[in-house]
C-alpha cells in the first residue's frame, strides 16, 4: 500500500491448492489509502475477489498520466525464483518508480520472435527494455533476430527508446572456460548489431552491460542463472540507475494550467506581431490617391494542428481563450 507516498509492503496470500482464501490484514483505522497488487508470476487466475469490512469501499484509483515500461525476456524477467510476487525485478521498478511496468516475460522462450516483437509494439510505453539475451543461444540466433525485433517497434515508435541488455555474467564462467567464451560471443553478437544500427542511423538504441549488475560476490542467482530476491533488488536498482543515467524517465506530460498559461501567452504574441508588423510601415498617412503600405483583411486567423490545438482534455471554458 502507499505509505507517505512510497510503496510498501503488507502481506502475502499464500495458497493451499486450487482454491485459496487468506486474511491479508484486520484491525486497521479508518483510512483511505492506495493499494497495490502483484499476481502470481506462474500460476494464471480464473477468478479474484477482494473482501472489505462491511463498512469500507473500493474505488478506482486515479489514472496514473506516466507512461508504462515494457519489458521483453526469458524466464528472468518473468520472476523465476523469487520469493514472492513482488519481488520480480519489474515490480520492485514498478514501485520504486512509481509506474506501471508491463512484463512479457516467457520461461524457455523469450528469443525476439517476430510475433512477439509485434505484440509489444501494439503499445505506447516511455521505452522498451529488451533482456532476452539468457535464451539467445547460439549467437547466430541474436545476429538474426535482434534487428528484426528493432524494426518491428520502429514501424510503430519511430522515436521510442529501446534498451538492449546484455548476457550478465555466470558464477559459472569463473571456472568453466567454454560458458566464459559463450558469454563473450553473445554478448559480442549483440554488440556487433547494436554497431550495425547505429552506423545506419538508428536513433534512441541504447545498449547495457550487465556484467556487474548483480555485484561482484555471486550470491545474487539460485542456480547460477535464475535471480534470488538478492539478485533482483541488485538488478532493479542497476537498471534504475542507468535509467536516470540515459535520462530515459522524463514524461513530456502537460498540465491543464500550464497549457492555458502558454496557449495564451501565444495569442498574446501573435495579437503583438501583427500590430507592430501593421504599425511597422505607417509612419506616413498616405494620401487617398495612394496605396495602403499593407493590406486590409477581414478574416479569422486559422490554426491546424491536432489535440492540442483542439482542447483535449481540457475544460469547456478554456475555450474562452480564443
């Protein structure tokens, strides 16, 4: 729930079979309060229902105006191995940014499938974050795919940023010699078409190495590939860093105050540019027998343009500025 404007944690439902119903938590004071919550990453839902004291009620939340992230992977960024629903890496992000994250995570999938990179282009998130590198082997199939899936989110998001995310490195590759070389020919694949795109002219690619994204003391993985709780906190708090870091978090979001203050300030201008234009050439009061130094019109100034130009969103009486 929201506790002084952050998201903190209350309980978990734990299930005992196909049909399940838990007490979350009792004995609370009359509030009114904001909750949050995380499904199960594997098991599907056929029905959910919340429960309340005979006396509280549920209403919908405000929309939030943020734009999503989505995120593309394997079985990582589905939750393999965390604990408890929330502590997946894209709902830790979720809360510690305040945004909603839409994940398309797949257990053994998660390969840049053509499919697959047409349904997440059907939305419009802030960016996109593609780390389906754990299930890209051999390297022919990056090499393949990754430009593929690139172009499939461009047709839709020509500007949109996407971050490609490397092969993070096993505890594994300390010891064994042929996975260490594995790691660096797919990661050296990616790199080679993430090269490929920006010597053409692809805009707002960004390319991450995640080699120290869950610290220096292996203890962030179950099994050497699928994260811990600690492996998720560790690589959430990586991609939020270099998300500030790449500025990729910035909502060009306009409030309805704002806009009337600016749209105004606009026909303010434009009422000032034609009296000095006007004024600009009649210095001398012509005769009847001479021209007019500018031409005199009586027409309505016409704007073309799209929802901003047309109010959306706005109140009624904004309309009172034209």
């Amino acid at each position: 729930f929201k506790n002084n404007n952050k998201w903190q944690y209350i309980n978990t439902g734990r299930t005992a079979g196909f049909n399940n119903e838990y007490r979350l938590v009792e004995n609370m004071n009359n509030k009114l309060r904001e909750y949050k919550i995380f499904l199960p990453l594997y098991d599907g839902i056929k029905k959910i229902e919340i429960g309340i004291d005979y006396s509280s009620f549920i209403q919908k939340p405000k929309k939030s105006e943020k734009k999503p992230i989505i995120f593309y992977g394997t079985s990582i960024t589905q939750g393999a191995s965390a604990s408890r629903p929330g502590m997946a890496h894209t709902n830790i992000i979720s809360r510690k940014l305040d945004r909603n994250v839409i994940n398309f995570g797949f257990s053994g999938n998660g390969r840049m499938e053509r499919p697959i990179s047409k349904l997440i282009s059907e939305s419009d998130p802030i960016f996109y974050v593609i780390e389906c590198m754990p299930n890209m082997y051999p390297p022919d199939l990056v090499t393949s795919n990754t430009i593929p899936l690139v172009d499939s989110i461009r047709a839709r998001h020509p500007k949109t940023p996407i971050v490609l995310v490397d092969l993070f490195t096993s505890p594994l590759t300390l010891l064994d010699n042929n996975m260490k070389k594995g790691t660096e020919e797919m990661n050296n694949a990616l790199k080679t078409e993430y090269n490929k795109m920006i010597d053409n002219g692809y805009d707002n690619i960004i390319y991450l190495e995640s080699d120290s994204a869950l610290g220096n003391d292996f203890e962030g993985t179950v099994d050497a590939v699928h994260f811990t709780d600690i492996g998720f906190i560790r690589y959430s708090t990586f991609l939020i860093e270099k998300f500030k870091e790449f500025n990729l978090l910035k909502d060009w979001v306009i409030s309805k105050v704002y806009y009337i203050y600016y749209m105004s300030n606009i026909f303010r201008y434009l009422v000032l540019s034609i009296f000095i234009s006007c004024n600009s050439n009649a210095s001398e009061i012509p005769s009847e027998e001479s021209e007019f130094p500018f031409t005199l019109i009586n027409e309505k100034i016409l704007f073309i343009g799209n929802s901003f130009t047309f109010y959306w969103n706005l109140p009624s009486q904004v309309e009172r500025m034209s």
